[in-house]
C-alpha cells in the first residue's frame, strides 16, 4: 500500500475520534420506529419528524434519539434544553 494511502487513513482514524470537527447544516435519516418508520429531517438548525407527536411538540423520541447520537456534531442552538439522563446500570 503506498505511504501516502497510509497516511490518509491514519489521519481519518485521528478525525474520527474528534467528533467535535464536524457540524451538520442537514440532512434526512429513515427512522426505524417500534410501531413504523419515519422520516426525521434536520434544516437550518430546526428538525422534523413525520409523526403525530412532533406535529404538535416539535420534539419527538426519533429527533431526540437522533440528537443523542449526534451530540457533538450539532450546532449548539440546534440542541434541545434538557440533558439526557443514562440509565444506570
């Protein structure tokens, strides 16, 4: 493998562990729900979900387990007031 091959991944692996680089502006995701899949789109720091629940609270548990996953790649006022709590184990 040439050096230079070698070098690009070594420095994707270093970038990979620094999720902090990288900010979304959007982008949409299929959602694999317990009852259905749905559609979660994120645009201009502002998020969207086509079920029920979100046409009313403008949250839903798809956008907030997508932020959860995200975290450190959102724009700081795209994340919701409220800190996730782990379960304890």
């Amino acid at each position: 493998m040439q050096s230079s091959l070698i070098n690009k991944m070594e420095k994707a692996f270093r970038y990979a562990q620094e999720p902090e680089r990288v900010k979304f502006d959007n982008f949409t995701v299929q959602f694999h729900g317990i009852n259905n899949d749905h559609t979660v789109n994120f645009k201009d720091n502002k998020w969207a979900c086509n079920c029920p629940f979100f046409a009313t609270w403008q949250r839903c548990v798809h956008t907030m387990a997508v932020e959860k996953m995200l975290d450190r790649m959102l724009p700081a006022d795209a994340k919701i007031n409220f800190k996730f709590e782990e379960k304890q184990k």
